[in-house]
C-alpha cells in the first residue's frame, strides 16, 4: 500500500517537473534559478532569460526523467531504472556545475 502511494507520488512529481521543463523550453512561464530567485529586481532585468530558461528546462527536464525511472523502480523493482535514474542525476549535476563555470569565465 505504501510502496504504490510512494510510487504514484513519484509519477506526479515527474509530470509536473516535466510539465514546468516543457513550458522552459518555450521560454514561459516563472524562471526556477538561484540565478533569478535570489537577485534584486533591478539585477533580473540585466540576466539573459533565454539562458537561465534553458539552463531551467535541462535540469528539471533532468529530475523529471530521474523521478520517472524512480517511479517505475518501484513498481517493478528493475535495476536498470535504478540505474537510469542515478545517471539522469549525475548529468543534473555535471550540467549544472558546467553552467555555473561558465557563468564565472564569462564575467
């Protein structure tokens, strides 16, 4: 019983992680970064959008496709979506560090 409202749980948060990716990719919709969340309004105006939308859309597209092998982990007990899953994070974080390195070369 806990093991499928765990699972079910993990099937939401992957569609709406992936819903929020997919508006991302059309550049709509708020922008979920430290990069926009934590500056001043006069700051946000100054910030490419269009990157920090990408940036947006590749990691939640990320987590979204990590929550989703979750999900089928655990109502299949398949290691191999352990596996996906665990990878998709990994790329999250390569990807996020090498967007953050880049942002500190460019300055």
């Amino acid at each position: 019983m806990i093991r499928n409202i765990t699972g079910i749980l993990c099937a939401l948060a992957s569609a709406a992680l992936g819903i929020y990716s997919l508006m991302a990719f059309m550049n709509k919709g708020p922008i979920l970064t430290n990069a926009v969340l934590w500056l001043s309004q006069a700051e946000r105006e100054k910030v490419d959008k269009k990157a920090e939308y990408r940036l947006a859309a590749v990691i939640f597209g990320g987590l979204s496709l990590s929550m989703a092998f979750e999900t089928i982990y655990i109502f299949t007990y398949a290691a191999w979506a352990l596996w996906l899953m665990w990878i998709c994070l990994l790329f999250d974080l390569v990807y996020a560090m090498a967007d953050a390195v880049r942002k500190l070369t460019k300055r």
